[in-house]
C-alpha cells in the first residue's frame, strides 16, 4: 500500500545528546516524537514568515575541498571511499547534494528531483554525487524503491562530512525551522516521492535524523557554491546551481 505523508512516524523513543553547539547546549535532550508525524511538524511553521538564504562559499577556507578530501565514507554498495575519489581534482565539475538521511521523506523528494535532473548535469559535464546519513544498506533502500542511481549515491553513517562542513544539527532546526514550511509548497511532488518509502531507511544511529543537508559546487579543488539547509526540506534552487556549473565550464 502506498505510504503516506501523514502515516509517517518516528518509531523510536531516543534521548539524544547532540555532539555540537549548533542548537543546543551540551545537555541531554529528552523527547518522546512518537505524537509527532511528519506533517504535523510542518504546520508548525505554517503561518511563520519563509525566507531564502544566501548560498556561499566565502563561510569555509581556501583548502576546505583539499581537507574535505581526506573524510572516508562509503558507497552504497559498501565500499569504503575518500571524498577526493568521488570527483576529477583537478578540472573536474561536481555537484554534491548532502541529503539529511535515507530515512528522511524530503531527501527522498530530493533525490527524486535529482534523478529527474540528471541528464541536465550529465549533458553540462558535471558529475552528481549525493550522500545520505546511514549505513550503505539504507542507502540501497532508497536507491532500490525510488529507485535512484547506486553509482552516484554515498553513506556518511557518522556524519564525517557533515560535521566538517558545519552543516546544522538540532531539534530545532529539524522540526521548527520556518525555513521548513517551503516543503508545503512541494507537497504533490513529496507524495509522489515517498510511494515506496521505508522508514527502515533510517539510520541506526538515531541522533542523526537531527541532521541538516546541503548543496556544493566544486570545480577541481575550488569551492564554486556552498549552501547549507536551515531546516528540514530547505533545499537549494537546482536553477541556482545549473548557472553556478555553466558559468564553470569544463577545462
């Protein structure tokens, strides 16, 4: 039976100790989501203004692409790999999409648009990476059911490149963010995204579903574009990152 958005809900009942100070302090956050679905953490910021920050690259250091390098991650299949691997490093065009986590239904209408937007990239001769949170068998649920790419699709199951990009983590940003309510506006596409969906995909490790994503433009080993997401499904504008790749052509 199709899944839907308003049956989705976190079926575990974790206490939480977030490892940075992004939103909260060293403390251990208590909560019980088991009242809380997906749709009812939208609404929250329904009648909160929206807003779209600015993507840059001028946040993170020169060498942020050569440090980068050096995280390990895998690929779905669950092979180990370096992020220096995973492009050319030297002229090489690649877009990196850091999705929050597998068993996230917005990653899932993400990966979905990146899929459907695939060619564009390919045809521009830029390379699609995306990275969930999860183990590389969470990451073949998705790729399996939305389906999606296995070749272009990673696990970050401890988060290695998110915490060294400083994306956002908290409980805030996860479920009462304004920037969230943006996902109303895709709500047809949302639901076609998650048909297939599992919340099997989510992590293990439940501390990271209090994960934020992010976009990145990278041209050898410069940073072109770099825009985290203020909250959960505050994707970045594809448009924005297709002028941001034309405007760096191949070598």
């Amino acid at each position: 039976m199709a899944t839907t958005l308003q049956s989705l809900r976190f079926p575990f009942h974790p206490s939480i100790s977030p490892p940075n100070s992004h939103t909260f302090p060293s403390t251990t956050l208590h909560y019980s989501p088991k009242s809380i679905t997906f749709k009812d953490s939208l609404l929250v910021t329904r009648n909160k203004p929206s807003f779209s920050p600015k993507a840059s690259s001028s946040q993170y250091s020169p060498t942020v692409t050569e440090n980068l390098g050096d995280v390990s991650i895998f690929t779905a299949a669950g092979e180990p790999v370096m992020f220096k691997d995973l492009w050319d490093q030297n002229q090489g065009i690649a877009v990196v999409a850091l999705l929050r986590h597998f068993g996230c239904p917005c990653c899932w209408e993400l990966a979905s648009t990146l899929k459907e937007t695939k060619s564009r990239f390919d045809s521009a001769g830029v390379k699609l990476i995306a990275v969930g949170v999860g183990e590389p068998n969470k990451a073949r649920m998705l790729a399996e059911r939305l389906p999606f790419p296995m070749d272009c699709l990673y696990a970050d199951p401890d988060r290695k490149a998110y915490d060294f990009l400083d994306l956002y983590y908290g409980f805030g940003r996860t479920f009462f963010n304004p920037a969230s309510a943006k996902v109303l506006s895709r709500f047809d596409a949302l639901q076609k995204a998650v048909k297939n969906y599992t919340i099997d995909a989510t992590p293990d490790d439940r501390r990271g579903v209090l994960q934020q994503g992010g976009m990145f433009v990278f041209r050898g080993k410069e940073l072109l574009y770099a825009r985290k997401d203020e909250g959960t499904g505050d994707h970045a504008p594809l448009d924005d990152v297709f002028d941001v790749c034309c405007k760096a052509p191949v070598a």
